[in-house]
C-alpha cells in the first residue's frame, strides 16, 4: 500500500520473521543506511514491517532492492556491503530477477562445504558460456571472478570425471621481472605468480588433496612456457592473466589443445605488465576467433566486481580517464 503527498510517496514491505529483517539490516542497521543514502529515502521499521519514505522513484527501488535482499537471505546469500549495494543498483536497471536467477545456480562447493554461487547476470553468462562451449575467452577486469569461477568449474568437472586433470598456466614474466632475473630454483620462482591459482585451488581442494593431486599430476599448475611442445588430452585447462601473453604465445597454448579437453582463458586488457616492445594477444586473439563454433567469447564489465564496493568505483573512474585520454589523443592525430 502506498500513501503519497505531493511528492513524498510511502511504502510498506512485510517481512517473514524478525530475524529475517535483522539480517536484511544488518549490524546497527548498517545495510540499510547503505540504502537510504544511495537513493535518498528513509527507512524505518515497526515489528516485522518496514517502512520506505520518499520521492516515488527512489521509493520504488527502495522497495525493489529491499526485496531483492530479503530473498537473498532466504537463499542462504551473505547479505554485506557488495550485496546492498548490487541490490541497489539492479533494482534500478530492473534486473533483480535476472540477479536472483543467477544466484541460484550452485557451480561447486568448497572444501569447508560452502556452495559457490554466481553474483551477477555476467558471471552467470561466463558459467553459461563454459558450460556450452569448448573453449572460452573471458575478458573482464579486476575482482569479476573470472580465475576462481574457472577453478571452480574445472574441479566440479575433475569432480564429475569429466576430465583426467587439471592444467593450470599463466605468463611468469609480470611487473617487468623475468625468471632468469629471480634467486632460486624453478619452483621457488614461478611460485610467486602461480600463487593466486593455488589459493583458489586449497579453497576447493583442501591442502591435503591438493598436494596429494599434484603431486601423482592430477593437477599441474605451471608457467606458460611449459606448455611448449606438448599435446593436453582430457585436461581442464586454464590460461590465467592472457593479457601478459602475446599472440605467438596464445597461438602455441591453443593449438597444444588435445581430444577431451576444455580450455578457459581468463584476462584483464587494462593491466598489462608485458616490456620490451611486446604486444599483448588477447584482445586480437578474442576478435580472431569470436563467431567460430565451439568457441565463446564473454566480456564482463564492472558490474560483475564482486569484490569492495570501492573497487568498482576505482574500476570505473579509470576507465573514464582512459577513454578521455584516448579521445584526445585521437582528437591530436
């Protein structure tokens, strides 16, 4: 029911229990401060009532985003920060169901036994596009889960005896530092870079298991060069961080790709760490091979930042001086 003055509209959204509005809240309210400041309303609660007071646009995705999250907690969701906030900002582009759609969908559960879920309409997409294809490219930036969400469906597929193994890689040569520059033997130095890919691993695997697969080379995580020369059958393969790959190098880990296998390769354009006068691949190789059968191509935007709400907010204003640098170099020429 609505109540409205001039301007100033009031609705009202029910809640199930009082534990199912504490958690939509949060802890002093904190969640819903989030929202009232985001869309200028005021909120406020009598038993398992809640009341939404403002102008009536902001009203109604007020209500929306409320919503969206009391149905996130029915789902088990953790309802933080960066849920409040993607419940704002769907509820404003209308695209709370396609959320909550994707939300459902259990990809793998890790090895304290929590579900991993896809957070957004892209990363459902991204999951989609693996599940429907044989090789996928994934361009997105910083914190869309394009690396954990990969990890999680080669382990579901080593899980389901879909694949043999699983074949981690990615670019050891990031930030201008090469190998041969670096003290120590050959694990101790490509460890640095692969460490991201093991901390996604343990979350699946556990140590143990973790170990125990690599070491009988179920799972192989290792630098792209090593991927030289040989054929990859019945493998999980992941290429982590293209962006630091060039085409040459993409080609050669591409057509190392065997019968039975899948292939993810995962990169962010805006972080390029590659010297030298050499050209990443990844884009080329993305507008090369988008449109061939049995292959996909998902671009995730920051939308998709799953990570602190602030972290879409850096991703965004550089992206704006980028391109605003762009067109004034395009305007000079």
């Amino acid at each position: 029911m609505a109540l409205e003055t001039e301007k100033i509209v009031v609705e009202q959204v029910a809640f199930a229990t009082i534990d199912q509005l504490m958690t939509v809240f949060g802890p002093y309210d904190a969640n819903v401060s989030l929202i009232e400041r985001a869309l200028d309303v005021k909120i406020n609660a009598r038993d398992k009532q809640v009341e939404v007071r403002g102008e009536k646009p902001a009203v109604n995705a007020a209500v929306k985003a409320l919503q969206t999250l009391q149905r996130m907690a029915q789902q088990g969701e953790d309802i933080n920060d960066w849920a409040v906030s993607q419940a704002v900002e769907t509820a404003a582009n209308g695209d709370s169901e396609q959320v909550l759609e994707a939300t459902r969908d259990v990809i793998a559960v890790t090895y304290q036994g929590k579900p991993v879920k896809c957070k957004t309409i892209g990363q459902k997409q991204y999951i989609q596009t693996i599940r429907d294809n044989t090789i996928t490219i994934c361009i997105g930036p910083a914190g869309t889960g394009k690396t954990y969400l990969a990890i999680a469906m080669a382990v579901a597929a080593l899980k389901r005896k879909e694949v043999s193994r699983i074949i981690l890689t990615r670019p050891a040569v990031e930030a201008g530092e090469k190998l041969g520059f670096l003290p120590g033997d050959l694990q101790s130095k490509v460890d640095p870079y692969l460490r991201p890919l093991y901390d996604a691993l343990f979350d699946f695997l556990g140590q143990e298991q973790f170990s125990r697969n690599l070491e009988k080379g179920v799972i192989e995580v290792a630098p792209i060069a090593y991927m030289r020369g040989r054929t990859l059958n019945d493998a999980f393969i992941i290429l982590d961080e293209g962006q630091n790959a060039t085409l040459e190098t993409l080609k050669m880990v591409l057509t190392r790709f065997g019968e039975g296998s899948h292939l993810v390769l995962t990169g962010d354009i805006t972080q390029i760490d590659l010297s030298g006068g050499q050209k990443s691949g990844l884009k080329q190789c993305a507008q090369m091979l988008r449109g061939i059968d049995d292959i996909g191509v998902i671009q995730l935007t920051n939308r998709d930042v799953v990570r602190h709400k602030l972290v879409k907010e850096i991703i965004k204003a550089f992206e704006k001086y980028e391109k605003q640098a762009e067109a004034r170099a395009n305007r000079k020429h």
